[in-house]
C-alpha cells in the first residue's frame, strides 16, 4: 500500500507518495515449493541483489520509493534505501544549521517515570502539551526529551539446533509462546552440509515459535565477530512471508512484528545474499552466502508506548522525527484513529529547502483537517529518546496564485529519463480517459 506524505516546498504543499520501508510483507504462500520465494523475501525485506558499495550517486533504474514498477524485485531497494538515507542526512544537517539561527524550541520532558508504563501510552492518557501550534504567541516548534521503558524478561540460553536444521520442517523449538517468552542462542550459518563446506548451495537455520495474537515479537540477530551479513525472515507454517529484514544495523537485522492470529511461526536466520528457493528444501538454496557466527535473541516483551497531545488547527502542516531509541512514531487525530505512522526516514526524497524535519530513526507527516488536540506516540525501543515536532501553516494561506492547467489531448513524447524512468516514451492522450 502506498501512503501519501505532505512535503513543504518552498512554501508549497505538495503530495508526493512513498512505498512502505517497514518490512511487514504482502502474503505469499511458498507451500509445496516455489521458486518465486526467495523473490519475495527480497520485495518483502527491500533486500537488493548486491550491496551498493558507494552512495556517491544514485543507483541505476528507476527508484522504487518513488515509482510503481512492474517488477519491484528488480529494483535496487538497498542502494535507493541508501542514497535516500545519505540525502536525508544531509539535509538533516541542514535543517540543523538553519535552526541555530532559529527561536529556541519549546522543551517537554516526559512526565511518566523512567521504568514505568501505563501512564501516557494512548491517546487516551497522553501527556498534554500546551504553548505549541500556529497560533498567536505559540511556538511552532517543540522538542520532546523522554525514555521508553519495555518489559523486562529473563532470557533463557539455548543451545544451537542440530543440524540440518535448514527447512521449515526441521526448524529448532525455542519455546518462545509456549514455555518461554525470551531466549538467546548463539550459532551460526556455514555449519551446516550445505554451506561453502558442503554442497554449496547455502546454509539456512531455523527457528519455530508460537504467536499470540495481539502479541509482539521482537527478532534481533547481532554478529559481534566474523564475516557474517545475516538475513531475517518471519514465516507462517506454510511459508507465507510476514517480515524480513536486512541490516538493520550495520550488517545486523532485526524484525519487530505484532501477530494478528494465533499459530505457528518461524525464523529464518542466513546470510546475504542466500535465499532458498523452497522454504521446505534445505538445499534449494541459490548458493551460499556469507557465513559466520551469530547471537539471536527472540521475546516477546510488552512494549513501552509514551503519547503526548498537541493542539492543531485546520491546515497546520506537522512533521515529527525521532531519534535516540524509538523506532516508530505514530500520529493521531482528535478521534484518536491513527492517521500516520513510520519506521523509516525517507526525507531524502524531500527538496533540500523543504523545513520538515527528518535526520531520525523514523519520520512522519500529517495535515490536519480539524482543530483541536492530535497524539504523536513513539514506541519499540528501549531507553532515551528525543522527539522533534513542527508545525507550518500552508505556504499559499492567504494568497491568491494564478494556476495555469494543460490539458494535452493528443498525448506527448516524453524522456522519462529525468523521472528515472526508461527514457523516451509516448504518453497517453487525455481523450483516452475520457468518455465516448
């Protein structure tokens, strides 16, 4: 599903659209084998092919953020994911530049204690801030300093599967949903008879657990020594894919997932770019991939929410970034219906003049359509955090600009180059929309 995003261009609103960076997947059952699998780990993760090895230009083709192609696979989501994440930096330090000669912030600091939850994780019992918004003698900016507080669990130690533990149908039981919530196993991908030692053709681990509905896991593979760049990949019991992820951090991964039914689910842990064609073959692998040891640590611990009210008013344009330990951050409308949330910054896509913020672990936008008090909400993390929020009024508020409309009816040639498209096409005509 494509989302659209308010994008403040030299004080004009424009909507662009985005393709979701989270890596919550589109259902594709791979039971009885297939070989588009490993395809559609690859779409579901935004795993590319080859690693980008430089971020100086833009990849070739088309960017995926940006376009409906009719092959996503093929894309370079790593590389795009990669520029865009060093555009975004960029003008992060930008925006951090004009904002020194800037008013100073309002500052708020999370009123519940650190190590607590419960007392602002809805929009229900969200910390009110007042002083912020549009309005006279508010302050359009605002800068919110708290912690995030999970549920703290003891972690049980198991040991690695035996192997070949390379298929669904051989997957290690870690307990995680039935006699345990958190465990930790230290293993690691090339041991097994068809790594690089073996036949070659790629060496799998995985992992059985039991979701609960409503429930979230949290999936986080750390490589503190060798050459290992591990791949994760969440499955249902016939191979349906839920998440996937690839680095994460650095060459580590990580999935966090809230179950929407009960059941049986697995881990696949490997390493890039191996992926099996036929999650129930441990050989149909398409070659072996990066191998070392590896640390996994799967929960299901209960995650901290902290929500906090600001007053808006019909037009206001509201950007919000987070940094520190939050990963995602959500916004709410006065009903308290989520209208906005993200995982990822993708402000590279923004023109550099443009004031919303970005620079964080996950970036959002919202236009709102009626006054009274909106909910930023940030979770999944552990620890401290600094939230960054902005309101602007419409650049055009108050103007009345001449618009100039063309209308081509006879269609057009176009280098859709510049668009990063495949160069010179012809457009369809107006009249071709249009009813006889």
């Amino acid at each position: 599903m494509r989302r659209p995003v308010a994008v403040l261009v030299t004080g004009i609103l424009v909507a662009t659209t985005l393709a979701p960076g989270s890596a919550q997947a589109q259902p594709a059952s791979a039971k009885g084998g297939t070989t588009d699998w490993a395809a559609a780990v690859a779409r579901a993760g935004g795993i590319a092919t080859t690693k980008p090895s430089h971020h100086a230009r833009p990849p070739s083709g088309p960017n995926p953020f940006l376009a409906l192609l009719p092959n996503p696979g093929a894309a370079d989501h790593a590389g795009w994911r990669a520029w865009l994440t060093r555009k975004g930096d960029e003008r992060a330090a930008l925006r951090a530049r004009q904002r020194a000669a800037q008013a100073t912030p309002l500052l708020a600091d999370e009123e519940e204690p650190a190590g607590i939850r419960g007392g602002n994780d809805s929009p229900a019992t969200a910390q009110r801030i007042t002083g912020f918004g549009t309005g006279n003698g508010d302050n359009p900016r605002l800068r919110v300093l708290g912690a995030l507080s999970p549920e703290q669990l003891d972690v049980e130690e198991l040991p690695p599967n035996p192997e070949d533990d390379g298929a669904i149908p051989l997957a290690g039981e870690t307990g995680i949903g039935e006699t345990t919530r958190a465990v930790r196993i230290s293993a690691q991908i090339g041991d097994g008879p068809h790594g690089s030692a073996g036949t070659g053709t790629g060496d799998y681990d995985w992992y059985h657990l039991t979701g609960v509905a409503g429930e979230t896991v949290t999936i986080d593979i750390d490589t503190p020594t060798g050459n290992l760049d591990s791949i994760l990949v969440l499955t249902t019991d016939d191979g349906e894919i839920v998440a996937a992820n690839d680095d994460s951090d650095g060459f580590d991964s990580r999935i966090t997932h809230t179950f929407t039914a009960d059941g049986s689910y697995y881990v696949l842990v490997t390493g890039f770019p191996s992926l099996p064609a036929d999650p129930f073959d441990p050989a149909s692998g398409n070659g072996a991939g990066s191998e070392g040891p590896y640390d996994l640590r799967i929960d299901t611990a209960e995650q901290d929410v902290d929500v906090y009210a600001v007053r808006l008013r019909p037009g206001d344009v509201l950007g919000v970034s987070v940094a520190g330990s939050a990963a995602r951050v959500t916004v709410y409308d006065p009903r308290r219906r989520e209208v906005h949330g993200s995982a990822q910054d993708l402000t590279g896509i923004y023109p550099a003049d443009s004031p919303l913020p970005g620079g964080g672990n996950a970036v959002t936008e919202h236009v709102a359509t009626e006054a009274g008090w909106h909910y930023v909400g940030v979770t999944l993390g552990s620890g401290s955090y600094d939230i960054t929020v902005e309101a602007y009024r419409p650049g055009l508020e108050g103007e009345r600009p001449r618009q100039t409309l063309f209308l081509d009816f006879d269609g057009a040639r176009i280098n859709t180059a510049i668009f990063g498209g495949p160069g010179v096409r012809t457009l369809s005509p107006m009249r071709a929309f249009l009813g006889r």
